[in-house]
C-alpha cells in the first residue's frame, strides 16, 4: 500500500503537501509514504498531521501510539482540528477540514456507501476535488 500511494503522490507532482488524519490503517501508512518521499532528491513533499482532537491515541495499543508519535515528530506541520478530547463530530470536521486545504484527494477506497471514507469521498465530490482512487484490490494479495 505504502508503495502504491507513493506512486501516486509522485505521479501526481514533485511538489506536495501530504495531509494525513493519522487514524490507525491508511492514514498512517499514508503518513509514512510522505516521510518516505522527503528523502527523494527533487522531491518537495510536506507532510501536515490533521488531528481530529487531542488524544487521538489514547487508546491505542502501545506500539501504535509510538508510532503516532514519532510520525508527528517527524511532521512538518500538527494541526487539532478540535483542542477537546473526543466528541461526537470530531472525526467529520477533521475530514472536512482536510478538504478544504486539499487539491487532490487521495482515497483508498472499496465503494462501500457506509463509513468515513465514504463521507469523505462524497464531501470530496461536492466540493469539486480531484479524486484519486485505490481500490483496496490493487494493492491487497487474494486470498482463496
């Protein structure tokens, strides 16, 4: 998956402001791709942490909240979108607000109507972005 988002940041230009919501799964190894690309020579790639509220990871297995953490160190930019611990709605103003600073949205995405990633995507159609999409197909092996 790393890889594949990788391609698609770089494909997309050299010069990129990566924005993660840092939730465990995609976010995170979209966060790590970003990193990854910082240390390609001509590659200009930002990478802007986008929490929905403090203590994002509180609940988090330990070796997660490491990583969390270490991800936001090595950041460019962290912004909480909600200063509070979690409340209801703070996941959507997060994904909300990375729509707005976004040009082009990068979606892993299975076409499913339910969840975040389809509120995300649907917000993302309003608002007139580009969307790149990854089925979750391309990149995971089959399993008969």
């Amino acid at each position: 998956l790393e890889k594949t988002i990788k391609e698609r940041i770089g494909d997309n230009t050299n010069d990129s402001e990566c924005i993660s919501g840092m939730a465990l799964g995609v976010d995170t190894i979209f966060a790590l791709a970003a990193i990854n690309l910082q240390s390609i020579k001509g590659h200009n790639t930002r990478l802007v942490c986008a929490l929905p509220c403090l203590g994002q990871d509180l609940h988090w297995q330990q070796q997660d909240a490491i990583r969390y953490g270490q991800i936001l160190k090595l950041s460019d930019e962290v912004v909480y979108v909600s200063n509070q611990l979690y409340i209801n709605g703070c996941m959507q103003a997060r994904n909300q607000y990375m729509i707005n600073r976004c040009n082009v949205l990068i979606a892993v995405y299975n076409g499913d109507r339910r969840g975040g990633t389809a509120d995300t995507v649907k917000r993302a159609q309003k608002a007139g972005k580009e969307i790149i999409f990854i089925h979750p197909k391309e990149i995971a092996p089959v399993v008969v």
